[in-house]
C-alpha cells in the first residue's frame, strides 16, 4: 500500500483549509494493464518527442503508476492527418498513454472510464500529449464508475505554435474521482479550452486540479466548470492560471458554477491567477449557491414539480458538453446514459 | 498608446528618520523563558498573565513557521529584541509630558495635529510602550474606555480583558499568534457602552525606533450592543538594514447590533517582517468594516478575520496593497459564516511595480447552519510593469445549499483603450495615465476620513514620465 498526496496546488495556501492536495493509498498489486486502445486512422506506434510535462496528478502519482505500468502505450498522428483514439477503461486497470499529435493533424483522444466486478475498484491512467504546431487535439473523458470505484487520471499536455487543446471531462459517478490537466502553453498564439461537467450524488468525492501555464505570446486559455452537488457529496475544485514573464497578449478566462442541492455538501472552490508579464488579462468568475428561487418559481409555473425541474436542469449541464464531442458514437452513447439515468 | 506608467517609489523620508537610544531599556536578543519572565516583571503582570506568557512561549516552540506563504528565512528569532522601553517613558495623558524626542518624532508624524483637529481620542505607541493617551472629555463623559491595555490589565476593567484576552486569536493559531502571546506589550483597549455612538474615530500609532527590534502590541475593542465607533490604525518606522519584526495583534468584539470601523494605513519601513493578526467577532446585526491600505514593510502576511457568528451580522472589506521594489505583500482576508443570513462584500485591490510581489489570499467559508449566507468578492490588480508578480489565491468554501456566493478577479495592465478614450476628451496621455491609476485606488481612499485619504494619496504618489514602446 502506497499513501501519496495528488493534485497538489501549484500556490499553496492555508493547510487547514485541505485544499493543497488529496491524499490516497493505492494498492499496486490490484491493478493490471488495460486493454489496448483502439485506433482509427493511420498512426505511429511511437513517439520519439519528449514529454516533460507532468500530469495533473503530480510526481508521486506517475512514480506510482510507472511502478505499475513501466512503459507507456505511445501513439503518434501523421502529419496533416486525423487520428481517433478510443480508450475504454474498466475497474481495476490502469494505463500510461503518450500521444504526440503531429504538425497540422488532428488527435481525438475518447477515454471512458466504467466500473466492473473486478474487487480493485479502482481506475488510474497517466495521458501525456505533445501537440506540435498547428496540431489540434481533442480528449474526451467521461467518468461513470460505480458507487465503490476510484478513478484517477492525470493528464499533462505540450502545446506548440498555434496549436489547439480542448479537453472535455464529464464525471457521471464513481466513488471518488480525480482528475484535471496541467496544460504548458509553450508556443506562439496557442489555446486550451477546457469544460468540466458533472453530478456529485451520495458520499461521492470530486477532486479537480486544473493548471495552464501561459508561457508563449498571445496564448489563451478558458477553464469552465459547472456541476451539481447533492446529498453528502464534496467537491475541490482547484483552477490555476499562470503567466509566465513573456507570454505577452495573452488571455486567460476561469469560469465555476457551482449548484448546491443539500445542506450536507461540502464544496472547495480554489481559482488562482498567478502573473509575472503586465501585458496579459486574467479573469476568474465564480458562483456558487442554490437553484434560484425565480428560476425554480418560473420552471414550475410551467407544470414540473420541483424534482423534475431539478432532474431537467441536471440533464441540460451534463448535456451542454456534448456539443463539444467530435464523435457521435460518443455522443449516442452518453445520451443513452443519460436516458437511462432518468428512467 | 503603448506607453507605460511609471510609479516613484514612495518616498518615505517622512518617516524615515530615527533617534538614538541611550538608556533605552532592552531585554536580550532571542526569545527564551527568563526574558518572557523579564517582561512580565517589566510589565507588572497579573499571575494569569505570567501563565498566558509561559504557554505562549511553549506553542511558540511547538509550531512551525507557516509553509505556504512568502519567504521569512531573513527573519531569525535570535536576533530581534522584543522589548524595548525608551528613556523616561511612561504612559501620559499630557502631551506635554512625552519626552522630547519621542513628542518631536509623533509631531514630525503629524499626530498632535491630527487629534486637535479630527480624532476623539489618541494613543501613541513607541517601541514597546504606550507613552501617551488621551481622550476628549466629552467622548469620556459617554463611558467611552480608551486607554493602555496595561492600565486595563489592573484597573476596573481587570476581568473583561481576561475573559476577553486572545479569545479570538489564542495563542495556538499560528506560530507568531504563540510569539505575539508571549512577548506582546503595549497597545490600546476601547470600550464602548451599549448604544453609544463615537461620532469621531479614535487612533492608535504605533512607532518602531529600535533597530532589530520587534513591535507586539495588543489592541482590544469591544463595541457593545448597539453602539459605534470608528477606530483608525496607524504605523511606522526607519528604515535599518537588519530586519525589524511586528506581530501585533489586533482583537474586535461587535456585539447586537453595533458597528465597528477598523481602518488601517500600513507604512512600516522595508525592512519589517509584518507578521500581524487581526480577528472580529461580530454578533446579531452587528456590522464589522475593514478599510486597509499596505504600502510598507519588506514582507506581509496581513488577513483581517471576521467571524459573522449572529444572525444577520454583516462584514465589508476595502483594502488596497502597493507592492514596490523588495517587497513582497501577502495579503487578503478571511471571514467565516457561521449564522443564518449573514452577509460579506469584500473589495480588494493591488499594485505591483518594480519587481514588487503583490498577493491577494482569501477564505470565505460558510459554515452549515448559515443559511440565507451571501458573499461577493471582487479582486482586481494592476501590474505596472513585467519585473513585479501580481497573484490572487482565494478559497471558497461552501457547506450550505442555501448560499449565494460570488467571486471575480481580474488581473491587467491600463487599458490602452481608456486611455485613448481619456485622450479624445482632451486629456493628454500622461494626465489619462494618472487620472487612471489615481482612479484605482480611489475605491480604498474614499473610505477613509479626508485626511488620511490625503496622507494615502501622498503614499501613492505617482509621476507619468514619459512613454516608451
């Protein structure tokens, strides 16, 4: 059994808060390799670039998983071509995935993450990207584990001149779940769009570290969160934004919006600017509350009962990210189960 | 257009002038049990408070130095001095009876004037001892309290300051709260009856001669049910190249109903750690006002708290930081709410120029039970050049469903589009360069009483030199 602090914020602040970090104790023996991802499209099955940016998660979290998954699945798209990568993930796995999305190509990486009979009850994967310039890259993550599961993932991505990340995370269920994006802006005029969408029922946990590093001119970034928590659920979200000296021109945009459904839960809300360059604009917005008393009075003059107007107004954040996903299996799939949660 | 704002740094000859100090009375340098049990005897402490000092002493030794906030590894326990009594000091009411050249350094800060002319009340701290306080007769004749917190120690009001002594900041908080409890001397204790009202602030200043010397002074207020004041917070010193140290503490009581206004202008020398605490307690209807402005000291941690624990009590924070070369200014604020229908407004504002970190750290928490809680947040800060740091690190924490909370922050430079706008209603660039960051501060300014608005002013003086690409 290994206890290691993951997500740590990159400026922490008062420790009795609990917000610096997550702390975990994983069993590397429960785990075993997921089944190969699946691809669509032509593809390199190596990348020789180096990934020197770190996951989310932090460097206990990759020593750990390394430990468990020694070398990496490595995909690499051809230049000025497209590459699909489906990557489905079930309890008791884990992966280390490396993909470098080539000059001018595009990159869909669709990773889901479901829960199985196997005891581990636990999910962990390390995905690192290199975007080169003019590469577009699309991650897809959607979290549905069961009420036992943990699921960790940390992703940490390189983008180069003029290249384009968007990261779409959608959270289901699961026990607990950890995740975010440690995105290095590195080149000129490059961008990150992140939403993060999810439900926290029960006892469920949610632990988010989301960082951008603006490091190149006229970079841009937007991170927006919105979910719902209800009964005892918690959630920590965390959203850095940071401007190196030199990223000239650049913009970075953080919005949450948080909707509280019980007296019981618990939610952590941490968005920082950091900035060393004057000429930049940084923006964070936060709201965090209720369901407001008009909209709820509007809604049920119009014949739901206030379960229903809840369950219509959980159903459209969890499904305003699906116009952000570039494939319609995908898309079908997350409407079914959708569908099937209501019912 | 593409000019820049240029920002002197702020001169501080004003201040920055000092004293010698023959026959001053000094303790030793460092921190151990004889020269906590020395200042006591200095002090002529109550047994409870010889006691207090020891446990301090003890959680002193068990916390750690915070791990989260700026560097103070420049600040060595073993070289400061924690207390200082200058020659021929003693607590007055008549000015005239100040020595010399403390009258002379209070007159040069402009002190006396301020108190014929504005103030209800006036205590001067120098080093480590209160040595002057007054208080219009009439402000006296309401009940008003405002005096030495020694004095308090021992007179009348013996037992409110014991039951009221570091309940709000208990020694156990923090490692320099543990310190503060420990070595603290001097500093002002306010009472005002129930349904008083002080129509004109009280001050306190406090003056830091002694090089490598630290500051603990003690102020406890208690406003109670249904009365107001407005207390105003003053500090300075010369500037030595070994570091002075200030961990003061600053303890408020709004009772029912009552309205408290703390406001603070910050200029310690950039040589000080300024490592204070300052925590509000504000019951039912009560409200608690926080105006702040930090401009001094090399390195701050500075996070007024207030603790909304009555229903509908209510809590305002102004500040406004400016962070210049070598320093490197932690501040913000924390409040916490703990009834139903308590509500928070808190503004904040920062500069950063040449090469100066300015941070703005915040927790709002609202506690279960707070029902019908709401909070608004709005930070912004201006980077004037790409040598300063400019961060903003705020936590909301949120364990009600009936809450409204909302939070904005924006970091950036001067809009290049207000100052064309500026410029085609006949500006010149320079004059819309200044209107603009005049502009700024002037949410902080305005809260303050007229002339310590203009002493603010005087801080942020600014000059436009120029424009380069």
């Amino acid at each position: 059994m290994d206890n290691i602090q993951i997500n740590r914020i990159p400026s922490p602040t008062w420790n009795r808060l609990g917000v610096n970090h997550a702390a975990l104790t994983l069993n590397a023996q429960l785990l075993c390799p997921a089944r190969p991802v699946m691809t669509d499209g032509n593809c390199r099955r190596e990348t020789p670039a180096e990934f020197s940016v770190p996951g989310s998660a932090g460097p206990a979290f990759e020593q750990f998983i390394a430990s468990v998954i020694p070398v990496a699945e490595q995909f690499s798209s051809l230049p000025e071509d497209t590459l699909i990568l489906r990557d489905l993930m079930t309890a008791g796995q884990a992966r280390r995935l490396h993909l470098r999305a080539a000059r001018g190509s595009r990159l869909i990486l669709l990773s889901r993450y479901q829960t199985s009979p196997d005891p581990a009850h636990l999910i962990l994967e390390e995905i690192r990207i290199l975007a080169e310039p003019g590469s577009h890259v699309s991650v897809v993550q959607i979290l549905d584990g069961d009420e036992q599961d943990r699921i960790v993932t940390s992703l940490g991505a390189d983008a180069g001149n003029g290249s384009k990340i968007d990261v779409t995370q959608i959270v289901l269920g699961g026990s607990e779940n950890y995740l975010g994006g440690n995105i290095l802006l590195r080149g000129t005029g490059c961008s990150l769009d992140a939403a993060v969408n999810y439900l926290c029922c029960l006892d469920h946990v949610l632990d988010m570290n989301w960082t951008v590093i603006h490091s190149g001119e006229k970079t841009n970034s937007r991170i927006n969160a919105q979910g719902i928590l209800n009964d005892r659920s918690r959630k920590v979200f965390r959203g850095t934004i940071e401007f190196l000296k030199g990223a000239s021109g650049s913009v970075g945009d953080e919005t949450e919006d948080v909707m509280l459904l019980s007296d019981e839960v618990r939610n952590q809300t941490v968005p920082v600017i950091l900035c060393s360059e004057e000429n930049v604009q940084g923006n964070h917005g936060a709201s965090i509350g209720r369901l407001s008393d008009e909209l709820l009075y509007y809604l049920q003059s119009r014949g739901p009962d206030r379960e229903d107007v809840i369950r219509i107004l959980t159903a459209a954040r969890l499904l305003s990210a699906i116009r952000r996903i570039p494939d319609e299996e995908t898309v079908r799939w997350l409407r079914q189960r959708l569908s099937d949660e209501e019912t | 257009m593409n000019g820049k704002t240029y920002l002197d740094e702020i001169s501080h000859s004003r201040y920055d002038f000092r004293y010698d100090e023959d026959g001053y009375f000094k303790v030793d340098q460092g921190l151990n049990e004889d020269i906590i049990l020395e200042i006591s005897r200095e002090k002529n402490d109550p047994e409870w408070m010889r006691e207090f000092r020891l446990r301090s002493l003890e959680q002193y030794h068990r916390l750690s130095v915070p791990d989260w906030g700026p560097d103070i590894s420049g600040l060595n326990i073993d070289n400061i001095v924690t207390y200082v009594r200058p020659k021929n000091a003693g607590m007055t009411p008549k000015w005239s009876d100040v020595p010399s050249e403390i009258r002379e350094t209070f007159e040069r800060l402009g002190i006396p004037q301020a108190e014929r002319e504005s103030l209800a009340g006036v205590g001067a701290q120098y080093d480590s001892e209160l040595v002057y306080h007054n208080v219009r007769e009439e402000v006296a004749a309401q009940g008003v309290i405002y005096t030495d917190l020694e004095s308090a120690l021992h007179g009348p009001c013996a037992e409110m300051i014991r039951t009221h002594f570091m309940h709000l900041v208990p020694s156990t908080d923090h490692k320099f709260a543990a310190l503060h409890g420990a070595v603290w001397s001097g500093g002002s204790f306010v009472y005002v009856p129930r349904g008083v009202s002080v129509e004109i602030p009280l001050q306190s200043y406090f003056r830091l001669n002694a090089p490598g010397a630290g500051q603990f002074e003690h102020t406890l207020i208690i406003v109670d049910e249904g009365a107001s004041l407005h207390f105003i917070e003053g500090c300075s010193a010369p500037k030595y190249n070994v570091a002075n140290l200030h961990a003061g503490c600053v303890e408020l009581y709004v009772e029912k109903n009552a309205h408290l206004r703390y406001s603070t202008i910050e200029n310690w020398s950039k040589n000080m750690y300024n490592l204070n605490t300052k925590r509000a307690i504000v019951r039912e209807g009560g409200v608690m006002e926080w105006v702040s402005g930090s401009f001094g000291s090399h390195v701050s941690y500075l996070y007024p708290t207030t603790i909304l624990a009555g229903a509908k009590a209510q809590m305002n924070y102004t500040g406004i930081t400016f962070a210049g070369a070598g320093q490197n200014l932690d501040t913000g604020m924390k409040v916490i709410h703990s009834a139903p229908d308590t509500a928070s407004v808190i503004h904040a504002k920062s500069i950063s120029k040449s090469g100066g970190i300015s941070t703005y750290r915040s927790a709002v928490t609202v506690n279960p039970g707070a029902a019908g809680s709401k909070s608004t947040a709005n930070c912004e800060s201006l980077m004037l050049d790409s040598d300063s740091r400019s961060d903003t690190i705020p936590v909301m924490d949120i364990r009600t469903a009936d809450a409204d909370i909302g939070h904005e922050a924006r970091i950036g430079r001067i809009s290049s589009e207000a100052i064309f706008y500026l410029m085609s209603r006949g500006l010149s660039e320079e004059e819309a360069r200044t209107r603009i960051v005049s502009g700024f501060a002037d949410s902080v300014s305005k809260e303050l009483p007229l002339e310590y608005a203009v002493e603010m002013n005087n801080l942020i003086r600014l000059e436009m030199k120029g424009t380069i690409g």
